[in-house]
C-alpha cells in the first residue's frame, strides 16, 4: 500500500480525536464560556494580553514545536511503523490531555506558572521540586533549541557564519523575545515562522505522496513483521521510543509553555483549539517527519546510516532537499529552523515567568526582567558548550518525567470536580512505568539490566497508582479548583 495511505488514515486518525475526543476533555475539565479570564482581570501590557484566537493559536504550536516533533520522530522511525501508533495514540489519549489541562488549569490559576499549578493540585511539596525541575528543563530545552538551528543554519550559509556565529545572534534574539512584551516581537513574528512553517510541513508531506514514495518499500528486519521492533541496533522498543518520541505525542515541555497563552485567551471557549488543537497539529508534523524517515531510506539500517553521517539534521537536509529541490529545499529546512527558535525563545521566557512567580519580583519593569533573565542566559551560554547528544538525553527524560507529574495533577484536578478521572489516571500511570523504567536501563541512568528496569517500573507505577487512589479524599477536600483575583497577593 502506498506511504500516504497509511500517512492520511494516521492524520485522519489525530483529526478524529481532535473532533471527539476533545470534547471529552473539555467536558472533564468544565470549560465555562462566559467566565472571566486572567486577559480580563490581570492585563498588564506585558505577558497578560489579549490576543487573537488564530494568533493565539500558532504562537501556541511554535511554541510546543520544537525539534522535538523532527528529530524525535526520525530517530524513532527506526523502531519502524510503531512508531506512527505511538504518535496517534499519544497525541489523542495523553498529549492533548495533558495540553489541555496544563492551559486550562493555568487559566483558572489566574495564569499561574506550571509549579504553582502542580501545587494547588498535588500539594505543596509537589510545587517545591517542580519549580526546580521546570526551571532545569527550560534551561536545557533553551540550550538545546539554540544548537539544533545554529547547526541548520551553518550548513546554509558562508563558512565564515559558522556555527558559533548563528549560536550568539540565536542567543541575542532569544534574549531580547524573553524581556520585551509578549506583542512586541513573539505576536508579531510568530505568524511569519508559521508560514514557513507550514511551506515544511506541505512541502515534504506532498513531496511523500505526489513522487510515490512507497511505505512497502519499508524492509522490516527478519522476523519482526511489520509493527515489530525494527531498531537496527536492537534498542528495546519499551521504554525508549516512548521517550524519544516525546513532542509530537507526549511533552512536559507543553506544561510549561501554555501559561504564556492562558494569560491571552479572551474566553475558556478557545482553550479546546489552542491546547488540544496545537497538540494534534504537532502531531501531524510528526507523522510527517516519522513516514519521511521509514519511506525515504526504506530500512532502519539505511536511516541509521543517515542518522550516523550528521545526525537527524543531515536527514531533514536530505528528505528536504531531495522532495523540493535546491529553493523549495531551503525554505523546507528554514521550517525546521522555525520550530526549535520559536520554542527556545518561549522557554527562557517561562523559565523568567516561573523565578518570578515564587520569588514575587514584578516583571512590568524592564531592570526587573533583566535581574532575572541575564543570569539564565549565562547559565544557557555555558551549557550550550556541552555536547549535543548528552543534552538532549537528559532532556528526552526529563521532559517525559514532567509530562508524568502534570498527568498526576491533572487527575487530581478531575477528582476534585467528581468526573471520571481514569481518562487521566491510565496515561499518568503507564508514563510512570515507562519514565522509571527508562532512566533504570539508559546509558545516562543507572545501566541495569533491562528485565530488570521493566519491572522496577512496572512496580513504581503501581504503587504511584495506590498512592494515588489512597488519596482521592484528599483531593477532594484539598486541590484548588479557581482562583479569584482579589485573593491573589
């Protein structure tokens, strides 16, 4: 059967779940229309301001889509067609759970930064380590959004605008995005990176389809048939590629980042497009990056080859390239560009939101934003010397980690308000299994046996699962469901 056969029925499958299943969501939640929102009561001319539903919405998909729903999904091609069930499955059941949630709850906590969201669900001392978590995750998440586009773009330009040099003018742009109001550079920038964006995401994914790249031509490793684990190196399936494919199914990073739009959205009517909504377009970029790796290079060894001669950027110069030529080739690559820049930004941003937000600094004053921010930027520049792969492992984990903490608080929020909370609880549970598990057998965690980790994880799941369910009265008496305004400090 054709590559995009097997392409559409997985979009149709996301746009389905967009359609029903988010409706679900929404009804857990409680969505109510005509409720004020923190645009409404906190605007302030700089992070709270109403926005447009569109722009609200593609500044959100930049912002979630970083390299991760590229690179992510080409490393995980090499398991083979799994992969694309685990985008569909991911996208629709955990990720724009986890999306909507992480907005709507913000929203109601009057735009509150992801710990403090976290803490009035779970408690306080779940509040403490995720503001040390989140922080380091948006640290690295900066730091690994500036070296993926830095490396894109020198392989673009004149050798003497290297690698360094696309480093510093990343880090200068990131910068003056983290410290200048929301509608100065991010709302005005946002939609011209969308459109590149899109020229990407169409471009490769009618170059799949219109020059008949098979998906048959796929050549599963012996003995495996088609949905088995096709890693040419024999990397076990589970946990990894439910780590290694993270934006595009499943990502902590989104928590982070959706309350820089709860503090813009002019009604709770909008958050089912702009969380849910982006989290199902990331996933569309996903299967189109996965069903490029699995139809282009046709076996796992050939796509490891790929991988191995540059890493994932040297197969999105290939696929890019090769599908649209020289030009349509370059605004391709300029798309993938777009993704990790428009993350990166956003990320010192929330990382300055959430300092702010524990430490009570205002962020109206410009020297009061630059106290915050320049120590970051130093912190990132440094990092940003460590290499690559070691970065981004670190960040694959935590970001799922966080992802697993938000599912939690998400649960408990659904508790709170008497409505099924096993929609939430079954994914907080099975990303508790596989982020133990993981950080049990990878080379950057404890290296133990993988039967062993297995079970480690399945056992740290379980027994989340009972403390959990060991709560439930807890929840109910304790989660803050709203805020109001004057209660606030």
């Amino acid at each position: 059967m054709p590559s995009f056969v097997y392409f559409l029925l997985a979009v149709a499958a996301l746009v389905l779940g967009y359609i029903i299943y988010s409706r679900v969501v929404e009804g857990l939640f409680g969505a109510n229309f005509n409720r004020a929102t923190p645009a409404d009561t906190m605007a302030d001319g700089v992070d709270y301001i109403k926005l447009p539903t569109w722009r609200i919405f593609m500044i959100q998909l930049l912002n979630i889509a970083g390299v991760g729903p590229v690179f992510g999904p080409i490393l995980g091609a090499l398991y083979g067609p799994s992969a694309l069930l685990w985008i569909v499955i991911g996208s629709i059941f955990a990720g724009g759970v986890h999306d909507y949630f992480a907005g709507m709850m913000s929203l109601r906590y009057n735009g509150k930064s992801l710990p403090d969201a976290v803490g009035y669900t779970l408690g306080n001392g779940f509040k403490q380590f995720m503001r040390g978590f989140s922080i380091v995750l948006l640290v690295l998440v900066g730091v690994v959004f500036v070296t993926a586009p830095a490396g894109l773009l020198a392989a673009l330009t004149p050798d003497w605008m290297n690698m360094n040099f696309w480093v510093i003018v990343i880090f200068v742009y990131y910068f003056l995005a983290t410290i200048l109001p929301i509608d100065v550079i991010i709302a005005k920038l946002y939609p011209i990176f969308a459109i590149v964006l899109l020229i990407m995401a169409f471009g490769v994914g009618g170059g799949l389809i219109f020059q008949d790249y098979a998906f048959y031509n796929w050549v599963p490793l012996e003995g495996t048939g088609l949905f088995g684990n096709q890693h040419p190196s024999g990397l076990p399936m589970w946990p990894l590629m439910f780590i290694t494919i993270a934006c595009g199914a499943l990502s902590g990073f989104h928590a982070t980042q959706a309350p820089l739009m709860s503090r813009c959205l002019a009604t709770e009517k909008h958050g089912r497009p702009v969380f849910y909504g982006s989290m199902i377009a990331e996933g569309v970029i996903a299967l189109v990056w996965a069903t490029a790796g699995m139809t282009f290079f046709h076996s796992g060894p050939e796509l490891a080859a790929a991988i191995a001669g540059g890493g994932p950027a040297n197969v999105v110069n290939t696929v890019c390239r090769t599908l649209l030529g020289p030009v349509g080739g370059v605004l391709a690559i300029l798309g993938v560009v777009a993704l990790p820049v428009t993350s990166g930004d956003t990320a010192f941003r929330a990382a300055r939101l959430v300092i702010a937000d524990f430490t009570g600094i205002s962020q109206k004053k410009a020297p009061a934003r630059l106290s915050v921010a320049v120590p970051l930027f130093i912190i990132g520049g440094i990092l940003s010397q460590v290499d690559f792969n070691i970065i981004w492992r670190y960040f694959g984990w935590s970001n799922q980690t966080l992802a697993t903490v938000v599912l939690w608080a998400s649960a408990a929020y659904a508790v709170k308000r008497g409505v099924c909370h096993w929609l939430i609880t079954f994914p907080a549970t099975f990303m508790t299994a596989t982020i133990i598990s993981y950080i049990c057998v990878a080379p950057e965690g404890f290296k133990m046996p993988y039967n062993t980790s297995v079970t480690i994880g399945i056992v740290a799941a379980v027994v989340a699962l009972g403390l959990f369910l060991s709560r439930l009265n807890w929840f109910r008496n304790n989660v803050v469901l709203e805020l109001q305004p004057e209660k606030l400090n």
